[in-house]
C-alpha cells in the first residue's frame, strides 16, 4: 500500500509532509511502494486529478482528505475503486456524494495521538505563514522579528514546525494545518490573508468540523482588495510592484501589531476536540481490521 499526498518536487510543506511522518507511526508496515492500493490521508487532493496521481491503483484508500483544487474536470467521481473511511469535514462529503456521517475532521489531529504537545510556552504569539509565500521570497521572519512574535518556517521539518506550535500561546496563521495542529494542541489560533490565492474552502470545510466559523482577517488591502460586497480580491497590476510590495509588508506589519494588541482568537470546545479524536481513532481501528482481514489483497 503506498502513501499518496501532494507533493512539488523537492519543496517541503509543513501540511502536505504530515503525512510520511504521521502515517509511519500510526500504522507502521503497512506502508510500502506497491502503487495497485494508494491510502490517501492529509491534504485537499480529493478530486478529479486523483486517478491520474495515482493511474496504477485498484484500491483508494481515503482517510481524512479533503476535497477542492478541482483538476481539470472538477470533482472527484468515487467508484468501487475508492474505500472511504471519512473525509476532512462536511463540505467533502457533500461534494462527493457522501453521507455527512463520513464527516468527521482532518486526519492532522491525529497527531495528539503520537506527538507531546504538553511543552512549556516560549512564545506568545507565532506566525506561520502559507509555505508557497515563503518560496516568493517574503520577508517574513524580518516582518515578525519587527512585530516581536515568533517566526514558524513551514517549509522546515515537521518536528521543528510541530514543536514551536506546541510552545506558542497563541498562533496566527495564514497556513491551514498550521491552524489544524494549534487546535490539536490546544493552542488558540488567529486566522489571516495577506494574499488572494487563499483557497477559502478548504478553510471552511475543516471550521465547520470543529463548529467554528472561517472569520480571517485581511492583511493585503495594498496588492488585493476586498470588496464590500463579497469576499473575493482583485490585483491591482498598475501599481509599481517595488511599491506594492512595501505597502504591503508596512501594512502586515501593523497588523501584527494590532493583533498583538487586540488578538481575537478561535479554539474549538475541548470535548469537541477529543470526541473527534476519539472517532477518527475509531475509523483507523476499523481501517486496521480490515487490512489485516485481508480486506485490501490484490
């Protein structure tokens, strides 16, 4: 059974490399490079380009995913070749046809199960941005040094981004499972945009697992705009981008520190949190019975 999840090249992305880490511990020797079964965890990948990512398998395993990003047909069609388990919240199960029973939360959490979250706070607030702004060169660890938060590089491994979320206070995040894991852990979480290509829903689908509404707050009122009417935001290209590019860092800036300030945050009820562990550690228990049962042989 082979592991898929999104993956470009050699980059690394906090949410997406979850999945080696967590899987291998949670069901280890299950995992191996035989393609004719894909067990499909983490990310926002249900959709109809999965049969090409993964052309040679007779069995998709879903655990948790998400739908969304499209693919060039949209959806994804599930057939006998898909096995699921449960999906990333209401939104997935809805798009796929699914009873909202298969919704239950992002297979992230799970990471209580593996990961010691009860670490000594060191930060009061930290910042993790989306990991393909990183890649564009943003000067985010300067911005967040200036603001005096902290700095969570989600292109960096996953047990250095796992513990400085476990040794926040309080954590703004502009990352997705960034958000996910401080909820986890306990840790209230801040939501933000600073840029246009946010996929707000995926956002969503998970928020409305956890009985939270998606509420962020804009940081780029310079590059993109939000309208009165909706939630949508437009470039503005004939603006210098040099100039663009320091009204905008001058504004995130003075949006960490009004947050600072003034932080309004979001964290799920505790038996929420435990009762949607308790149900995914269920499914992953039913999953197990059903590999060993030979449930999944070619």
């Amino acid at each position: 059974m082979k592991l898929y999840y999104w993956k470009n090249g050699n980059e690394i992305n906090f949410g997406d490399d979850l999945n080696p880490w967590l899987w291998h511990k949670l069901i280890p020797n299950i995992l191996d490079n035989d393609p004719t079964t894909a067990f499909i965890g983490i990310g926002t990948v249900l959709n109809s380009s999965l049969r090409s990512k993964t052309p040679d398998a007779k069995i998709r395993v879903i655990f948790g995913s998400g739908a969304g990003y499209g693919g060039k047909n949209g959806n994804l069609v599930l057939d006998d070749t898909h096995k699921v388990y449960c999906v990333r919240g209401p939104l997935t199960a809805r798009k796929l046809g699914l009873s909202l029973d298969y919704s239950i939360c992002d297979s992230a959490i799970l990471t209580r199960k593996v990961f010691d979250f009860s670490l000594s706070k060191k930060y009061t607030f930290s910042f993790m941005p989306h990991h393909s702004f990183i890649s564009k060169g943003v000067p985010w660890q300067e911005i967040c040094q200036q603001a005096g938060i902290e700095f969570i590089d989600s292109t960096k491994s996953v047990e250095e981004c796992l513990t400085k979320i476990a040794q926040t206070e309080i954590l703004i995040a502009e990352a997705m499972h960034g958000a996910i894991l401080a909820d986890a852990f306990r840790v209230p979480w801040i939501p933000i945009i600073t840029h246009g290509a946010i996929n707000r829903s995926k956002w969503e689908d998970w928020c409305s697992s956890i009985d939270i509404e998606y509420q962020p707050l804009y940081f780029d009122q310079i590059s993109y705009l939000k309208t009165r009417s909706n939630t949508r935001l437009y470039p503005l290209k004939k603006i210098k981008q040099s100039w663009v590019n320091n009204l905008h860092l001058d504004f995130c800036l003075k949006g960490f520190r009004h947050i600072v300030k003034h932080p309004q945050f979001f964290l799920s009820d505790s038996d929420t949190m435990e009762n949607l562990t308790e149900k995914l550690s269920a499914k992953l228990q039913t999953f197990l019975g059903d590999y060993h049962n030979g449930e999944f042989q070619q």
